[in-house]
C-alpha cells in the first residue's frame, strides 16, 4: 500500500532548512531548497507592454528595449550570484536565444533575446527562472 503524506510545512531537524534528499541510486544527497527555483516567469515579450502569462516570486517586468526584460523579485536573492537560464522565440525567426546580458541584481533578472545575426529582437514566449539563496 502506497503512502501519503500530507503536510503544510517541511523542517528540517538539525536546521529548519536543512532538508537532505538522497538521489535515486541513493549514492549522493542534496540540500532540497538548493535544487528549488526561486523564481520563473512565463510572459509575453512581443506585446506593447510585455505581460506575465504566470509567474512565481516576481512582482513586476520591466521592458528595458527590443528584446530586454528585467523581471522584478517580490522576495530577493541573498546575492547577484544566482543562476538565471532563460529561452525565447520569436515570429519569424529560426532560432532565438535569451542570454544573461549584466544588470542582475539581487531583485532582479535582466536578459536580452537575440537571433542569429545576433541582433536583439523581442521573443514571445519568454522563460526565465532564478536558482540560487534567497535573503
């Protein structure tokens, strides 16, 4: 018989975030929330004003310019040293690819989507998400 368990919070004993998971060969561990994205966004970079279609842990998205979009955070990243992979595509282009471009910041994700040439060009859709330590 299958288990269930139902919880509203996970804590961990030694720490409350210390929450260690052992991988599916069972010969390694990880910290649970290290593997966690702290924040994604799904949105629509073409539109006059780019427009979340969802979206977790972000508040706001600024355009910065043809294909630049700064999510903002609602809860901040510990540093600026946190990942950030992202992916567009834009009408009439092969290929299209949505690249850290500077500017990341704590409460905030900055990148630029760009075709072959590379120019930039705005993407729909957009996704970005955020791995790292929240504050």
């Amino acid at each position: 018989m299958a288990s269930i368990l139902k919880v509203d919070e996970l804590q961990g004993i030694t720490a409350a975030g210390n929450i260690t998971v052992t991988s599916e060969g069972g010969a390694a561990t990880m910290q649970l929330q290290q593997g966690l994205a702290k924040a994604w966004a799904y949105f629509n970079g073409q539109a006059a004003t780019p427009v979340f279609f969802d979206s977790f842990n972000c508040s706001s998205l600024i355009d910065g310019g043809t294909g630049t979009y700064n999510p903002q955070f609602t809860i901040v990243m510990s540093s600026a040293n946190f990942s950030a992979p992202a992916t567009g595509h834009a009408s009439g282009v092969s290929w299209c690819a949505a690249i850290y471009s500077g500017g990341k910041t704590t409460n905030q994700m900055h990148f630029q989507s760009v075709n072959l040439t590379p120019v930039a060009v705005d993407s729909n859709p957009c996704d970005i998400a955020a791995f790292g330590d929240l504050a």
